[in-house]
C-alpha cells in the first residue's frame, strides 16, 4: 500500500508549544515522573477558574443551546462585544462587523484563509504567537518577520517593518499585549504603524486577547481607535481574560475603512456560514463577562497573585548568570535571553528537551516563537510562587552544569 502523506499546504506549517518536546514530556508522565510545565498559557490547571458568574450563566442557558446560532454568533453575545468596543473607542461597529469563533484562534485562521492566494505576504512578528505564522502559510500566503527589539523593550522595529514591504504585502499582524514577550506598544508606536498600514494599503490584524492582563497601572490601546481610514480586523476572546480558555469563545471585528473591503467580507461571511456557527454554551459566557466584576483587575493589582508570580520569576531568572529578561508590562510570560558566551546552544529545541530530560521541567525554545537565534525560550508563570521557585532553581541547576560542561 501506498503510505498516506499530510498535505504539502502543512510543510512549513508548526506548533511546537504542543510540539514533540511536550510528546516526550507526556511520555515521561506516564512513566511516572513529575513535570512541571510551564510552555503553555492555560490557566485552569494552575487554579486560575473561570469567573462563577459566568459558570452559571452557560449553566442556565444551556437548554438554550442545543440548536445552532446565527453563523456570525448570538446577538445578545456581539451587542455585548460592540459595547465593549466602545468602551474601547474603535468607531462605526455594528452588529454584523463581529464575528464569534471557537476561540481567536479559529477566526485568525478563518481571517487568512479568507484573504490570501498564492504569493501573497503577511507581516508577522518575530518573535511570535506561532499560529498566526501557521495561519499564514496554512492560507497558501507568505510569512514575513519583522523583528522586535529586546533592547528597545520587545517594541517593533519599524525600519525592519518598512524593509520587510513588497508589492505583494497585504497586512500586517500586531500582537499588542505580545505574546511571548510581554511587550505592551505605547499610542505614538501604534500610530507609526498605521502610518505604515495607510501608505501601503494594508490592512492591520491586531491580537488583542491580552488586553486586560496588564501590570504597573499600564493601560491599552487598541490600534483601532486611532484611525478610520485603515482596514483593521481586532480579535479578542475570554481565554485569558476572563480564565475561561476552554469554552472556546472568542471573536475578531471588522472596522476602519470596510467600503474597500467588502469582498473580503463576503469571503469572511462564506467561511463563517461553512463551518455554521460556533460553540453555543460557550457563547453564552459573553455577555456576562463582559458585563460583569473585571476580577483580572484583582489578579495583576500589585497584591494579586499574577503580578506577585511574574515579579517572582523575573526576579528568580535574572538572578542566574547569563540571563537578561525585559521584564514584560502585560500577559502570562517572560522571555529570558540566555547569553551565548556562557550557552553556546546551536540547536534550541534539542536544548530545551535536554532540560526537560535532566530537571523534568517544560519549557517552549525561542525558535517555537520563530525567533531566528537560538538564545531564548519562554516560561509561563502561572504556577504557585512554590512551585516556581522550584521550577526555576532546577532551570538554574541545568544552567549551572550546562556552563560547567562547556567551560563557561
């Protein structure tokens, strides 16, 4: 027989945050080992639960939800969504410039598959939420990196941005608060880039899902309420907001110059219809949490228990030589840079399963990030501050005989 291949459309398409070092760490668990994770952002298994007022309204609401809904989602659940995109001051957003998927990450890939043929490139950060890579490459387009800066606080380059344009750019991905740095962009950075956006008609896709996971008394703009004459496509959803990333509800808004774009739309409106609606439960959790006590606010104040995990582990990690950590001003990450005098690594993935082998702690290499050096990865402070300290003195005592084995 035959062997049955993937498609080639999947040849430069990854994941590595659920990549073969987790495959391995899941082996080793079922040995009976211990792992302690901290490569992935999902907030229920460290005690993080989902608001109760929003439990018991998809409770009450779930004889309700047997039937599907309209393709673009409930009505009640985009009202609420184009409330909040007032409180957010993006313009002119009605009720059917919002769609609801099964989380943001459905609609990134439905927005690419959407909009690209053959040839045609997307702007992406580097380093990035990997999807949006996939998501390009998956809809037969071209990803293109920017870089953003560590030295200027993980912000975009913009000469990098301006470089990186051709004749076939269509758009420019920003994910603001960013994942995995936790890089949060000030208004005159966001205006430049649209600045970019307006004089090579691209139309902007700003990932906003972090968007109240903010320290320091840092607020957030959304690019979309800087301008109306740029396309923008806004995603957003409660998986971090509101610790709820397992009812799979999230959303993407259409806004800025739409006349030019109604095409585009319709497409959107065709991949929306085709896979006919999104979880209704999960719909249901809208509304309420929108409407509702903002308890992020008690978990990233000063006193909260996210803002005392992050000032723990930035603390912790740089206290180990070698390592350098912008320490982020939103989200659910740190990005260490390792120094590659003292860590010559050359290949990063091999080194994180080396760490993983020797400590039992899981991480997710730079490189998973399509970062381009292989000097960095990413750790989830999500965990107890217990169970971080345990966590990063084992990354420090695999650091210490790493320095020790190659001389350093």
């Amino acid at each position: 027989m035959q062997p049955v291949l993937k498609s080639a459309k999947l040849a430069n398409v990854c994941y590595d945050i659920r990549g073969p070092v987790l495959a391995r760490a899941r082996q080793m668990e079922e040995d009976g080992h211990r792992v302690i994770k901290l490569n992935i952002g999902n907030l229920a298994p460290f005690g993080f639960e989902a608001p109760e007022e929003i439990v018991q309204d998809v409770i009450r609401n779930l004889p309700d939800s047997s039937g599907y809904s309209d393709s673009k989602g409930l009505f009640a659940a985009r009202k609420a969504i184009m409330h909040y995109t007032q409180q957010k001051a993006i313009a002119g957003v009605g009720i059917e410039d919002i769609y609801i998927g099964n989380g943001a990450s459905e609609l990134i890939v439905m927005a690419m598959q959407a909009l690209l043929n053959p040839g045609d490139e997307v702007l992406v950060p580097a380093p990035d939420y990997p999807l949006w890579t996939a998501a390009v490459t998956l809809g037969g387009g071209t990803p293109r990196h920017y870089v953003c800066d560590e030295q200027a606080g993980w912000l975009p380059d913009l000469a990098d941005i301006r470089a990186k344009i051709t004749a076939n750019t269509r758009a420019i991905v920003l994910i603001n608060p960013n994942n995995p740095t936790g890089a949060l962009y000030p208004d005159e950075l966001l205006r430049e880039i649209i600045e970019i956006a307006r004089t090579h008609d691209l139309i902007v896709f700003a990932d906003e899902i972090y968007d109240k996971v903010l320290y320091d008394g840092n607020t957030h703009t959304s690019i979309a309420s800087l301008a109306d004459d740029v396309l923008f496509v806004t995603l957003n959803g409660l998986s971090k907001n509101y610790r709820a990333c397992g009812f799979r509800a999230g959303w993407m808004v259409i806004s800025g110059e739409k006349r030019h774009a109604q095409d585009y739309i319709e497409g959107l409106n065709i991949l929306a219809s085709m896979r006919l609606c999104s979880n209704v439960p999960g719909q249901f959790a809208i509304q309420t949490a929108l409407g509702g006590y903002q308890s992020i606010n008690d978990l990233v104040a000063p006193s909260g228990r996210l803002c005392r995990q992050r000032d723990l582990a930035h603390s912790l990690l740089t206290e180990i030589p070698g390592v350098t950590c912008v320490k982020p001003k939103a989200a659910l990450y740190l990005f260490p840079r390792l120094d590659p005098k003292l860590y010559p690594i050359s290949d990063d993935q091999q080194f994180i399963l080396e760490l993983l082998e020797a400590e039992r702690v899981l991480l997710v290499q730079g490189s998973g990030f399509n970062w381009a050096h292989p000097d960095h990865f990413r750790v989830v402070f999500l965990p107890h501050e217990d169970d971080l300290r345990e966590a990063i003195g084992r990354i420090g005592r695999f650091l210490e005989g790493y320095r020790k084995r190659h001389g350093t």
